[in-house]
C-alpha cells in the first residue's frame, strides 16, 4: 500500500471519546480550508460504525455549515435517529470550536430482491488512455507550480483522469456543462462495503462544480477568477462499487444562478453499472473588481 493511501486511510480512522462521539483531524487542502469530502467521509464513517454490518448505506444528505478549519480536530457527534426492520438512520453533526460546521444525514437498509432498471452508461474513452492527473496538472503553464503541487498532494491517493480539458486548463470561452472524469483510489482496499461507500463520498466533492465553471468559461478556484464552497451534498448508493476499480463520473450542470450553481452527476462502474447519483449545490462567485 502506498504511503498516500496510507495517510488517507489514517485521516478517515476516527478516533472513539465516548458513545456515538468521535474525532477526526483534518489535512491541508487545495483551498485553505477543510476539504468538504473529508469532512462528508469522516462523517459517513462514523454513522456506519453506530450501524449493524448487515446494513449498506443507501443515501446521504449533507450541509456545509462553515468552513472547517484545518488545524484543529473535528468532533462527529452521532444521532441515533431510527433502527427499523429493513432501514436504519442517523444524524451526524461535525463541531469545530463549539460550534456545527456539517451536518449529515445517512440512511442504511439490509439487502432487498426487488424493481431493477438503470440509465444507461454514456460513451466514454477507456481511462487507460487518458492523461494521468499529474500528466495533464504539468502540462498547463499558466498553473503556478505551488499549486500543482498542491493539487497534486491532495489527490495523491486517487487516480484521477479527466477525459477533457479541466476547467483551470481551458478557460475564457463558455463550454457544454458536462465533465466527465474516471477515478479509482491508488491501491487495493478491503472488502469492506463501507470504506468503499465513504472513499467515494471523499472523491465525490473533488470535481462535482467543476461542469457549472465549464457553462461560463471559468477556470475556478486553482486561477481565481471564481470564489466559491460546497453548500449541500446528497448520494444515492444504487449498487455495490469497488472505489479500487474504475469509475466513471458522469457530471453536469442544469443551472447556476443567485451566485449558487447546480451539479448533477451519476457514477458507473467500468462495466457498465450504474451505482451512485450525486447533486451538488454550491456558491460560485464572481470576485468583485475594486
């Protein structure tokens, strides 16, 4: 296992202080705040370890707050909201400084036969043949180095590939709101359905906005010409994944307006499977000129 999956697997194990309360520290990121997806992941991971083995996670529902400060722990208090036959519930709040910066709310259900249909897989290149993260991150020299690197640290545990051109790539001229990129994590896993579930919640937020930058020529965060966080996040786990395996991340954009935009994706597997939807909601705004 590498030393970058390593320190994410590290960063996702909660430490317990009592019933349903856990501890969580946090790492730099490519803003100067708490990534939203750990934070969602930590969170994730303590639900599900209030939660019986024999229940999956089927849907998360999750507000950003206020930003997470990087150096100091995080506290996941844990609701123990229902445990019914089939579903189980729980309330996850995340404290920083005495006061909530998330909240999450996560369902799991033991396994059903039932109704089974899919929208199908968009075409897609094969991710063999794209541009690894690093190779398309070095490749743009209006990227100042520190935050090539500083990207390149964050997502070092994910094998990352945008089939087009990111929007900190091609700028300045308006584009089709959809992105797609495939993603796997750097290593193999166990067979533990949750870590799977709570590592694609962490990837989940890297490049969800990025297709509502793309409809206006932005290239985001990594050049400044948009300011802007995650304001609510919500998954719909369809069917088993492995996040060691090839997934494709099917995004786009319906609207953005009221400084707010709008991202939509679905998540299938290599071969074809369609198991997560993700919508997305978050500020972009336009730095005002003095």
């Amino acid at each position: 296992m590498s030393e970058a999956l390593q320190s994410l697997l590290d960063l996702l194990d909660l430490e317990r202080i009592e019933e349903d309360i856990y501890r969580g520290r946090s790492r730099s990121a490519v803003v100067p705040r708490v990534f939203g997806g750990q934070v969602a992941a930590q969170a994730m991971v303590a639900a599900g370890r209030t939660v019986p083995e024999d229940r999956h996670a089927h849907s998360l529902h999750a507000y950003f707050l206020r930003p997470g400060d990087p150096g100091a722990p995080i506290v996941y208090n844990v609701d123990r909201l229902r445990d019914g036959r089939s579903f189980t519930t729980r309330r996850v709040v995340a404290v920083q400084h005495g006061k909530p910066i998330f909240t999450l709310s996560a369902s799991f259900q033991t396994y059903e036969e039932g109704l089974d249909h899919q929208a199908p897989m968009p075409p897609a290149p094969d991710p063999a043949t794209l541009p690894t993260g690093e190779e398309r991150l070095r490749g743009y020299p209006h990227l100042p180095a520190e935050t090539v690197e500083r990207f390149l640290e964050a997502r070092a545990a994910v094998d990352l590939r945008y089939v087009d051109d990111p929007p900190f790539g091609d700028f300045g001229t308006p584009r089709e709101p959809h992105s797609q990129v495939w993603f796997r994590i750097n290593g193999k896993l166990a067979d533990d359905p949750l870590l799977h579930v709570v590592l694609a919640t962490y990837v989940s937020d890297m490049t969800l906005l990025d297709s509502v930058l793309l409809a206006h020529g932005r290239g985001g965060w990594a050049v400044g010409d948009v300011v802007g966080a995650s304001l609510d996040h919500a998954m719909w786990f369809h069917r088993p994944f492995r996040a060691d395996e090839w997934l494709l991340y099917d995004q786009q954009s319906p609207s953005a307006s009221g400084g707010r935009g709008l991202g939509q994706a679905r998540i299938h597997t290599q071969d074809g499977r369609l198991a997560v939807s993700v919508v997305q909601e978050g500020v972009v705004r336009v730095p005002r000129e003095h």
